[in-house]
C-alpha cells in the first residue's frame, strides 16, 4: 500500500499559513500526531493497557455509592490529564487505594492523554525499576548501564506503578528519595499508584484478624521513607481510590 502523505503540509510537517495578509509556516496537525505516536510507542506501557482510556474504565453497576466514587474519581484524574501543565502548583498525580481498585488503569489512561497533547511520558513497574536501578549500579554484575535511574530521574513525564512494593533495604530508600526529590526540585511531574495506606490521606493502617486483634499494615512512609513521601504529597494531586469489588474482576466480566 503506498503511504498516504499529508495535503496540507506534503509530507513536510510545517503548513503555510496566512494572518493578516502575512504568509508564514507553522507546524502541521500531522507532525504533532507523528510525535504522539512515536512518544506513546517509546512510553514503556505495557500491552496490558496499551488501550486503557477513561471511556473505557469500567464503573460498577451493582453498587450505587461506588460508582458514584469512582466516577468522581475518573472525572478529576480525566481533567488532570486534559489540563495537565508541568508548570502547575502540582504537577504530580498520587493514586492510593487497595489491589484491583483500578488505580493503573486511570494512571495510564491520564499518562495516554498526556502524551497524545504532546509530553514524553514513560512507564515503570516499581519493582522492575528498581531491580533495573540494582543491576545498572552493581560493580559485581559488570553492568554499567545506568539508563533506568537517568530516565527515572529526567523524563518529562513519570509514571512508576505500584510505589514502595519492593521490600524495605536502605539502599532502595535512598534511591527512591533521590528519584522523588530530584523530580519534585526540578518540577519533573511525577504520576504513581500504590496499594499503601497513608493515614493523613484517610488510608487505614490498622485491619481486624479473624481472632478480633488488630493488624498494623505498613505504611507509605514506612517503604519509602519520610523524606521521598513528604515530597511526593507536596509534587502529586492525591486520589484515594474507594473500597469497591476488584476492578480486574469487572473488566474481566465486561469482556
């Protein structure tokens, strides 16, 4: 099939233009589709949510006050992504919530619309981004490949999913402060989900046994430090997501 080349700019990627009877160039619709395309593909989400999307979130028809929730919820973080700025007050996003409540999916589907006007957006499982950081800076394993913390560190947009699931070491929490703070110093906006309660965004941090005595549940604090969480409130937009029905289960039954 021959490729289809652009009428308006020919394939060039600038279009004339005319204002006030002076003729100029500017970009063309085209060119900024390209770079979307090309920024999306280089993004790093992965194949399970290349086409995650706020239209296609699924909201719970069983449960009223849940659906309410969580399609307040889709509405603020869908309006973040459309007037994201990295200039703003708070760039960041922080989504909180228990596992399967669709924290990812509204976190890519905000990193998608974000790329599409234009921004560099890159993707990161917390896990693998650390075990990438690990073996970038052993002397032991010969690598001296270091592209994850660069890219972790300078990349316009960041997103790491599932913040502070990697067991507690020291080294990790003073990767996690250095990635947290370079980003919130030199106004790097940062999007992050985590399964990890935080008592001042009305997460609980205590649980019931089946015998009645209580749990202490590790906080966000506690894995990633005072310092890395102190700066992440003070970068993100907080979403605590609401106690609802496993959202991988919904999608499952949607399909």
């Amino acid at each position: 099939m021959p490729e289809v080349v652009c009428p308006l700019c020919e394939g060039s990627g600038w279009k004339t233009v005319e204002r006030g009877g002076v003729s100029g160039v500017e970009r063309c619709d085209c060119a900024r589709e390209t770079r979307s395309a090309r920024l999306e593909e280089a993004s790093g989400i992965p194949p399970l949510y290349k086409d995650a999307s706020f239209v296609s979130f699924q909201i719970p028809a069983n449960n009223d006050i849940a659906a309410r929730d969580l399609s307040r919820i889709r509405a603020s973080v869908s309006k973040y992504a459309s007037d994201f700025l990295p200039t703003q007050p708070k760039p960041g996003l922080l989504l909180i919530g228990e596992p399967g409540s669709g924290k990812t999916h509204l976190a890519v589907a905000a990193l998608r619309v974000i790329i599409a006007r234009g921004f560099q957006g890159i993707f990161f499982d917390y896990q693998n981004l650390i075990d990438r950081i690990r073996s970038g800076f052993d002397p032991n394993s010969g690598s001296s490949d270091r592209e994850a913390y660069n890219t972790a560190l300078d990349a316009e947009v960041l997103l790491i999913d599932d913040l502070g699931s990697h067991r507690v070491l020291p080294w990790i929490e003073d990767v996690v402060t250095s990635i947290i703070t370079h980003r919130c110093n030199h106004r790097k906006p940062l999007i992050a989900t985590t399964n990890l309660p935080d008592p001042d965004a009305g997460g609980r941090i205590s649980q019931r046994q089946p015998d009645g005595s209580p749990e202490y549940r590790r906080t966000l604090a506690d894995q990633i430090g005072e310092r890395a969480r102190s700066r992440l409130f003070e970068m993100c937009k907080l979403e605590l997501m609401p106690l609802v029905g496993d959202y991988r289960l919904r999608k499952t039954a949607a399909w």
